[in-house]
C-alpha cells in the first residue's frame, strides 16, 4: 500500500466513525468473525511464530493465541452491558437534572505493536478499540515479517479496510503514520521510541497509551521452597528467550539460600531445555542480529556462572546465569531483553532498597516470601519509586 492509498484508507475510517454507524451488535458480529477467524488459521500462525522467533507450539498458543482467544471471549460476552448508558448522581450546580455517562468511542485509533509477541500484543489492543466503536490501523513490526504477514491477511478477511486494517513497513511507514491526526495513540515497545511518538501526540494532544519496558527485580526470601521458586523463575525468564517486557531481569536473594537457588536454577534449566538448548524445540531464538550483538555486549567482563554460549549463525544465546555484576554496569542499568540473568544477593533489608533505587521504576515486581512484613515492606517501596517517577514525570 502506497502513501496515498494508505491516506485514503485513513479518511474513510475517520469518515465511519464519524458517522457513527458500527452498532454493538455488529461489533459483536464481528469479534466473532475474528475468532472464527483465528481458529481457521492457527497452523498459519503458528508457523509464523516459528520463523519469526523459533517459538514453539505450545507456547505460541499459551502466550499468544490462548490470550487472544479470551479476549474476544470477554469482549463478546460483557460488551452489551459495557455499552448502555449509566445513570450517575448530579451535582448541586446543574440541580434539578438527570446525569448518564454514554460511552463513546475516540475515533481513529493507531496501533503500533511489538515483535516479541508479535500476534498477541497487536489483536489485543485491536480487539478492545474495535468493541469500543473506534476504526483501527495496526502498524505491526516488520522484525517479525512472517506474523505481520499472516495478520494481514487475518484482518483483511475479517474487517472491511474502513474498520480496521494492517500496515506492514518500516520505521519511516510509522514515521508517516505518526504524521497524522489520529484520536488514539496505542504504542508497545521501548522507552526510546515511546518518548518520540509521545512528542508526536502531543503535538495534536492525541491521547495516548504507552506499554514500555523496565528492569523487574525478583526478590528472593529464606525460608521458600527454593525448587519451586526455581521453576517459576525458570519459566518466567526464559520463556520466548528472555523477550519479555515482565519478565524478572534480575534476582536479588538472601544470602543464606543464594547458592541452593543458583543450583536448583541450573538445574531446572537443564530439566526444561536440556543439557543442549540449541537444540531443543522449546528454546526460542533471538530476534535479529542487532539484537544478539547488544546482548553479547553486556556479558562482557561479567562472571558468567552457567551457559554463556553464543551462535551468531543461529541467533541463539544459551541461558545463562551471571553471578553479583558489577552495579555500574550496563547489566544492571539497561534492561536485559534476553536470556541473561543476573543473581545478586543482600544480607539486610536496606540492601534491596540500595540495588532497587538504583534502577528506575519497575515494570513488574516479584517477591517471593513467607513473611509478610518482608512483603509488605518491599511492596511499601515499589509505591514510593511509583510517586516518585509520577513527580518526575509531572
């Protein structure tokens, strides 16, 4: 699609929903549609997943499809009911009267989406702007060629081009895009590119919602079952090779059970993937070279515990433990995006606070304890990084 086909397909959307034409139960009509849709074509998907990032089966269909599917689910089943007008109380200024909130859609509403769950994280959004009445443009990554492709091909079967439709390109066909007027903003991806498309909202006060990354600390208490903590950190990290805005990026235990859950860590690695992860159907891969290159990068000069193998050729990097780097390091100020994790420990309370405030404001926080008060405490700290980072922000 050339620019100028691509700018009429916008005018047609903004012309739709002016008209305001798409009723709730055509959109219900059509979510249906979708879902029937997905189900027709989940062989495609799945081996669109598989090209763009090794993923497989069963965990395409856990993080991707699964959560699409009860999406649409929710949606189909509460929409009618989250559409009536609500009666409210008035206030004393417009007194006597009768106060309803009305739903009602933004308008046109731009999504722009990630490649680490290149499916997921592009019909979720899509799914709730459509229920809501809005006409939508997806701009998918095109470092996943083969998902965007098959989403295409899945939304142009579904929705007519004024309600919905997929833009594949790069990054100066979402240049173009965030050139124009839209009355939505929905961006997933990192801090960097999220702070260009804030400026370019904000220069029509387009309302926006920005899904960005961050460093997720997993705190460790004594006291827990160290092997199924183990398994959840496992499987928390290493699930799409490290890819993940929430995964834990680091650890941070108490010392007295560091090196049991060093040990049971390797092992549950091993259990899950084997002794040979390269080889190993269930052990995805890196996105793209650049990619690979910034990750090699941080490993430098760091005290590698277990894995640490690198293949270029199959943009594969082994799952790897990295043992008490350095606090000034990129390791520890950046967040990872990979199969790296690095294990640190503390032997009071303060230490957690020291090596939390270090980093900004996290995404997602994990604890594991027994304790209560342990809890609590921590969780008293995430709220204080929270309000601070809404000051700074202000």
């Amino acid at each position: 699609m050339d620019y100028k086909d691509l700018d009429t397909v916008i005018e047609s959307q903004v012309k739709f929903v002016k008209e305001n034409s798409n009723s709730v139960s055509n959109r219900v009509n059509i979510l249906n549609s979708l879902l029937l849709a997905i189900k027709h074509n989940e062989s495609k998907i799945y081996r669109a997943l598989k090209e763009d990032l090794n993923k497989h089966e069963f965990e395409s269909f856990l993080t991707e499809i699964l959560l699409v599917k009860k999406e649409i689910k929710l949606f189909i089943r509460k929409l009618k009911n989250w559409s009536k007008k609500k009666k409210v109380k008035g206030s004393i200024l417009n007194f006597p009267s009768q106060n309803y909130l009305i739903p009602e859609p933004y308008g046109n509403v731009l999504i722009i989406t990630p490649w680490n769950y290149p499916f997921q994280l592009s019909l979720t959004p899509l799914i709730g702007a459509i229920a809501a009445g809005n006409a939508v443009v997806i701009k998918p990554s095109e470092l996943a060629p083969s998902t965007s492709r098959v989403l295409k091909e899945l939304i142009d079967s579904v929705f007519p081009m004024n309600i919905a439709t997929v833009v594949e390109g790069d990054a100066d066909v979402a240049k173009h895009l965030l050139d124009k007027k839209w009355d939505y903003i929905f961006f997933t991806g990192s801090t960097r590119i999220g702070k260009i498309i804030a400026e370019k909202a904000a220069e029509n006060l387009t309302p926006i919602t920005l899904e960005l990354g961050g460093k997720s600390p997993c705190i460790v208490d004594s006291g827990v079952n160290i092997d199924k903590v183990a398994k959840r950190i496992v499987s928390g990290k290493f699930v799409n090779c490290g890819q993940t805005c929430i995964a834990p990026d680091y650890i941070v235990v108490n010392q007295h059970v560091k090196s049991n859950l060093v040990s049971a860590i390797k092992e549950n690695i091993i259990k899950t993937f084997g002794n040979s992860p390269i080889d190993s159907e269930s052990y995805g891969r890196i996105i793209n070279i650049d990619n690979l290159n910034r990750i090699k990068n941080v490993l430098k000069n760091q005290k590698v515990e277990f894995g640490g193998k690198i293949s270029s050729d199959r943009l594969y990097i082994e799952p790897t433990i990295i043992i008490d780097p350095d606090m000034n390091s990129e390791i520890m100020n950046e967040e990872i995006f990979g199969p790296i994790l690095p294990i640190l420990s503390y032997e009071n309370e303060s230490e957690i606070k020291d090596i939390i405030d270090n980093n900004p404001t996290p995404l997602a926080f994990y604890i594991f304890s027994k304790n209560q008060t342990f809890i609590d405490k921590l969780k008293a700290q995430v709220r204080i990084l929270q309000n601070r980072a809404k000051v700074l922000s202000a």
